[in-house]
C-alpha cells in the first residue's frame, strides 16, 4: 500500500512540473516586418532588438556627449558623432591653459564609422593633453559650442576626468563607475550627469542614428549621414547583394564571412535622389546576434503614412 502511495506522489509532482515549466517553441521562417521612428529631422536614437521583435530604446540624440568603455580593461572615449562632435587635440596638460579654440581649430577627429576604437576622436588619452571639442549641433539644429576635457585615469572600474566650457578657468572632476551591463557608461556635460543612453548590451541589436561618415570623393569630406547601426557587443553582419532575399537560407548564412564593423549596414540601402529618398529592397543584410541566431533582412521604406521621413520600415526572417 505504501508503495502505490509513492508512486502516486510521484506521478502528480511530474504533472505540477510539466504545468509549471512550458518550454515555449521558436518559430522559424515567418517573414516579420518592423518599423521605427527617427522623427523627421532625424532627432531620435532608437534600438531595436530581432529576437524580441520589438524596440528596445528610444532616446533623444541630444541625452549624451561622451561615452566610456566598460569592461575590467576598457579605457577608450567615444563622443556623440549623432551630433556631429569633433575633436581638437591640444598641446596643454592644464585645464586652464586652453581658454579658447581659436589656436586649434585645424585638424578635427571623430570617431571612425566602423567603430574602431583604435581610431576615436578622443584617441590616446593617457598622452596627458586637453581635448577642446566641438560639440556640435543639438536636434534643432543649434550649434552647442565648445568644450574642453581632459581625461585623468582609469581601473577597472573608475573613470576619472575634467571638464569645462572652454572660456572657463575652473573645471568640474568627475569619477564616473562603469556600468557593466552597458557597452559604455555615458555621461552629459551640458547637464553634469551619467546618462543611461542606450538598453543593455543584450538587448538590442541595431540602432537607427545619425553619425560621421567620411567620404573620400571627390575631397575627403566627414558628413553627417542617418543609417542602422549594429551593437558591437557580439553581434556580426553582411551585405548580401549577389542573391535574392527569398533566397537566402541558414546555410547561406553560416557560410558568410560577417563584419564585426558596426556600419556594415550604414546608410547605403537608400538614395536620395532630387528631394526624396528612395529604398533599395535588392540589398540584403544578414545579422548574427549574441546567440548565434542569424537573421536576413531588406529595408522597404523610409516614410510612414503620412509621408515623413526618418521611419525605415524593414523586413525580416529569422533563418
């Protein structure tokens, strides 16, 4: 008799089990079609996450100025290239030595549109000199004016840095913790703040944005273009041109090489032409998130119903 008892304790616990714990099924192969809003002069930020399907974040561009990486060996600087920020290198260790840009003002850098960050505005930082940036343009299309920074260390878990509006002679010192769960902590220096600019690394995969791109013909002009890019944070991409997007499959996919550059998919998959933008649905992406899912995907418009731009509707398919 005590046996049945067990077995029958046994036999509802493993029902209480299978209720309790479902394990939902991925559906592959569903085309799915998506849409952001930029806003028509472009003033948004917005992430978008594949296997949610679903945004994930939308900030004004005008929140954040300059972004630090995390990690327990980051040290690189980036700046908001949205704004079109641009970098000045000085040749004063001071602060107060630097009380304008008038003897700088040849020479910008920005942050190169891969995402290299071997090659950023800010650069070497630990040379020990001030940087005088440029900050740019806010979504209204005011110029902001200029600023001086100086960053003075890091560990593995602090930033330490000065800065100041550049006709100021005293600077305001910062000690910025980095916030792990984001690929930089971001920070403000209009509004003397840590900013939470983005979603977390593992939560999105692209961003629509404006940024710095340098075009080489016929001078080498930087521009301010508006595009998709990629999270760095473990996520590859490709262009696909030389096949049909229904064409495209798994194995397709794998076999690829991807491009850890987070411009893989910039801005190329429209033209302007006269005053509109026309979508080119012939380009094909393919995107490789943090958990090794691949995804296609093809731009089909860049303006919602009522005919504004700056909303890029795509297509996508989870292979």
């Amino acid at each position: 008799m005590r046996i049945v008892i067990i077995a029958l304790i046994i036999v509802l616990f493993s029902s209480c089990l299978k209720e309790e714990i479902p394990v939902p099924k991925r559906e592959k192969g569903d085309v799915e079609t998506a849409s952001v809003s930029m806003g028509g002069n472009y003033a948004y930020q917005v992430y978008f996450d594949f296997s949610a399907n679903e945004m994930t974040g939308k900030e004004t561009k005008d929140l954040w100025d300059i972004g630090f990486e995390t990690g327990e060996n980051g040290d690189k600087v980036i700046t908001n290239t949205a704004k079109n920020m641009m970098v000045y290198l000085t040749d004063k260790t001071e602060m107060d030595e630097v009380l304008d840009e008038n003897n700088y003002v040849s020479g910008p850098v920005f942050d190169n549109e891969t995402g290299n960050l071997d090659s950023t505005g800010i650069g070497n930082w630990q040379d020990g000199k001030v940087r005088i940036i440029d900050m740019g343009y806010n979504s209204a299309g005011q110029a902001i004016g200029w600023y001086k920074l100086k960053v003075t260390g890091v560990d593995e878990t602090t930033y330490t840095f000065e800065f100041a509006e550049i006709e100021a002679t005293n600077a305001t010192s910062v000690s910025l913790l980095k916030q792990e769960e984001y690929n930089f902590t971001y920070y403000s220096m209009l509004n003397n703040a840590e900013i939470q600019a983005t979603p977390k690394s593992t939560d999105w995969d692209i961003v629509f944005t404006q940024y710095i791109h340098q075009f080489y013909e016929p001078v080498v002009t930087p521009y301010l273009v508006t595009g998709c890019i990629t999270n760095r944070n473990n996520r590859q991409a490709a262009m696909v041109t030389e096949l049909d997007f229904e064409a495209i499959d798994l194995a397709y996919a794998s076999n690829l090489v991807l491009s850890e550059n987070i411009n893989t998919i910039g801005f190329g998959w429209k033209d302007f032409v006269g005053d509109e933008y026309f979508v080119n649905s012939e380009i094909s992406y393919i995107i490789k998130d943090h958990e090794g899912i691949f995804y296609k995907l093809r731009f089909v418009d860049f303006y919602n119903e009522t005919g504004e731009k700056g909303n890029p509707v795509w297509e996508f398919v989870e292979l």
